[in-house]
C-alpha cells in the first residue's frame, strides 16, 4: 500500500492509471477508520482496480467552536487497517496543500443543504462539497463510496455530481450499526458510558416510526410527536431535530410518501450524532 501527501502526485499516479486503464474506486473519509469505513473500503475493493482513501480532516466543513481540534485522529492506525483492507493508495493531504494562501473557489449546493443538519451548521456542507470535488477532480475515480448515515451529505454530493455533469458513480451503502442498533461513528468514542447507554435512543426512535409507518399510521406530525417523546424521555438527550422528509428534496412531508425519510440530530453533552432510516410502505 502507497501513501501519498502531495495533491499534485495524486493526480499524477491517478493520471498514469486511466491510462492503463484501470478502474479507480475512491473511499472519502476523515479517518478514525470503524467498520463503516471498512464496509466501504470492502465494497470499493470488489468493484475496483484500485482502491484510493483519503484522509483528511476538512477544516472548511466545521464551524468555529465545533470539534475540529479535538475531532478523533489515529493515523497510524489507518494505515495498518487500510492495509488490511486491501487498499492500494491512501491520500493524507495537509490543509495546506489543500487550501493553500489565495484560496476561494467554494462549490455550494443550495437547497438540500438549508434544512436538517443545515440549518445549525450553515457553512457545513459548502465544506463538504468544496472538498468532495475537489478530491473527484484530482483522483477522477470512477466510483466514489459514502455511507447512508451521512444522508444529507450524500445527497448533497448525489446533487453535486449530476448538477456539475461530473463522470462518476455514486455508491451509497447502508449504515453499520452497533449490536444495540446505535449507528457507528467516529465520534462515540467521545461519549461517557452513560451518554453511549443513552444514544440507544436514536436507533430507538427511528424504529418506533418504522414500526407506525408500518402498522398504517399515515400522519406525519403524529409520527414526529412519538418520535419526540422517546428522544425527551431520556434526559442526557437533547434533541437537535427530527423529521420525515422526501429522500430527494430532504423537504418535510405533511403525509407518509413511499419512500420517506426518518431522520435525526441529538446531542449528549458537546457530542451530537445523527442517524436515518429509509422507510417504505409495505
Ligand atoms: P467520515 O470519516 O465520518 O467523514 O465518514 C467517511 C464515510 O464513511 C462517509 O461516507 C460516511 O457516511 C461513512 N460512514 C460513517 N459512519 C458509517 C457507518 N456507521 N456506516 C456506514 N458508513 C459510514
């Protein structure tokens, strides 16, 4: 496995294997690998030539006061678990590199990025967008691998590529989650043991609307209501937001629609996690 720091040999050693017309895979992520990671590296590995991940923890996509200082990093580990892995190539630019003096060219995607975790984190995904492409045009994979936990990221980037015609697959894969259903992530590493007992409650909540989705219940609000309840009734939680929403648009839905969006935001204490399900009438 290579490793490469300079933006501009990237894209040399990505030039140089189109043209030996190899299919390039590329898995973004900011490291602190966990199985959701590794199910996408998985994938990349069985679809691909080459496996390319970048590491890099995108300074553009955090607000000022949120935890770009303290956000988890563990190169080395990266390293030995992506070697496992059977990946090729792993990216490790520097901000610097990345964002050097004189930089401001940003790609915003404007609508599925207002609401849900838009709206706290107003400058968050012009970040995650300007960063993405910015990867897309250096490595020019052929397939790029997000996971469905990040949903209104891979919306976003699903938007992104069609708007701007850019030439590669999006594939989207589904949420690795721990034995009690708590979606994985980098950040649970941060939460105290009784905040991590109380984080069962995302899962829990997108399931009770699973369930009432299910049973026939078609209202909307009577749904968020229930949902709502379960996050109050835990008291390390505090709810950010939930909603049912359209799967393309992200805009909220009055009725249930096939499919439909559960989708959620909570803190306990500084850490805030988010999860989804994709509901659809039986
Ligand atoms: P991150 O390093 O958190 O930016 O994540 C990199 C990629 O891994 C993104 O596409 C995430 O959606 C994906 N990812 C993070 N957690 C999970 C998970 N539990 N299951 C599946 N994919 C995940």
């Amino acid at each position: 496995m290579q490793t490469i720091h300079e933006p501009s040999a990237i894209g040399r050693r990505c030039e140089s294997l189109r043209r030996e017309g190899k299919t390039i895979g590329l898995v973004p992520t900011m490291g602190a690998f966990h199985e959701g990671h590794l199910s996408l590296m998985r994938r990349a590995r069985a679809e691909n030539d080459v496996v390319i991940v970048s590491i890099f923890v995108n300074p553009i996509q955090f607000a000022r006061g949120e935890d770009f200082e303290s956000y988890p990093r563990d190169l080395q580990g990266d390293l030995a678990q992506a070697e496992r892995a059977e990946v090729d190539l792993v990216f490790t630019p520097s901000a610097e590199e990345i964002y050097p003096d004189g930089f401001q060219t940003y790609v915003d995607v404007t609508e599925i990025t207002k609401g849900l975790c838009g709206a706290s984190r107003p400058e968050h995904f012009r970040g995650v967008t300007t960063i993405v492409t910015k990867l897309f045009n250096l490595i020019r994979a052929h397939r790029a691998y997000f996971g469905q936990k990040d949903y209104q990221q891979s919306a976003a980037v699903r938007r992104l590529v069609a708007d701007l015609n850019l030439d590669l697959e999006i594939v989207l894969l589904p949420t690795v989650r721990e034995a009690d259903g708590l979606a994985i992530s980098s950040r649970n590493v941060r939460l105290a043991p009784e905040e991590r007992q109380a984080a069962c409650v995302l899962y829990t909540s997108l399931r009770l609307a699973e369930e009432r989705v299910g049973s026939g219940e078609r209202d909307a609000k009577t749904i968020l209501d229930e949902m709502r309840s379960v996050i109050e009734a835990e008291p390390l939680a505090h709810l950010d937001y939930v909603a049912l929403c359209d799967p393309e648009t992200l805009k909220p839905l009055d009725r249930i629609e096939d499919p439909m969006l559960a989708v959620l935001a909570v803190r306990f204490g500084k850490t805030r996690l988010i999860d989804n399900l994709l509901l659809t009438l039986p």
